[in-house]
C-alpha cells in the first residue's frame, strides 16, 4: 500500500520521465557541468567557460563514481574528477583521466578535451614507468 506522499512523487516522476521505471536512468535528472572558478562571475566569463551542456554521469550517490547533487537542479557539485586505475600486477603502468580537461584555460585545445570521455567511462591515458625509480625502505620489526 502506498502512502499519498509515495503516490505523489510517482506522479510526478512519471511525468517527468515515462511510465516505464525500467527505462528511468540516474543521468537522466543528475548531470555533471565542470564550471570553471570564475565561471559565475560575470555573463562574459559564462559565456566563455561554460561552453559545453552538462553531461550524464554513470553511477548513483552509493556508487564507486557518488556524487552529491543540487537537489533543485540535479547538477552534480562535488565528486571526483581524476580518475586513477593501477593493476597492482603491472605496478608500472596506470590508467588516468581528468574530467575536464588537463588546462584551465578556456581557449585551450585541453580546457576540456578529456570531458567526453570522462562521462563514457571509456578511453584512459596511460602512464608508465619502466623502472621504479627512487629508494626502497624495508622496515624490519625488533624481536622483543
């Protein structure tokens, strides 16, 4: 039995997204918008920093990519934008991305060349090291 509150809010996500629960999708409301700091300064400064729509992040807020959200708009405003994969078999060699992008600058080829690929979850950079480089510390515990 439903109560009138949960009638209520079936309602209107129905609405708003279909009678089919099935086909309901978490990036359908919550979308990523990677605004630069100054963006909200001026209209001129939007203009050039808000540039592309939000996008549709994977995942929910108990997911390995949670996220909070502005619960009147949907839009995410704090969760992870670096992403960093290291199969500990192959310890010289991660996977990384940066949501945006690797510049900070609006005009730059790399303001937000990775952000695309961010959202699909998809294509990694790749670093790697062929040898490890610094110094090892073994630390051996005293018998007592």
């Amino acid at each position: 039995m439903h109560t009138s509150l949960e009638r209520r809010t079936l309602e209107q996500l129905t609405d708003e997204y279909g009678s089919s629960m099935a086909d309901w999708q978490w990036g359908d409301y919550h979308k990523v918008r990677f605004d630069h700091p100054l963006s909200d300064t001026s209209s001129l400064l939007s203009f050039f920093f808000k540039r592309e729509d939000p996008i549709p992040p994977g995942g929910s807020g108990v997911t390995p990519m949670a996220a909070s959200y502005k619960a009147d708009t949907g839009i995410v405003d704090h969760g992870v934008s670096w992403r960093f994969v290291l199969d500990t078999d192959k310890i010289g060699t991660g996977y990384h991305i940066v949501g945006p992008g690797q510049a900070g600058h609006s005009r730059s080829d790399w303001y937000h060349n990775q952000m695309n690929d961010w959202e699909a979850d998809g294509v990694y950079h790749v670093t790697k090291m062929d040898e490890p480089v610094g110094m090892e510390l073994t630390l051996t515990p005293q018998d007592t």
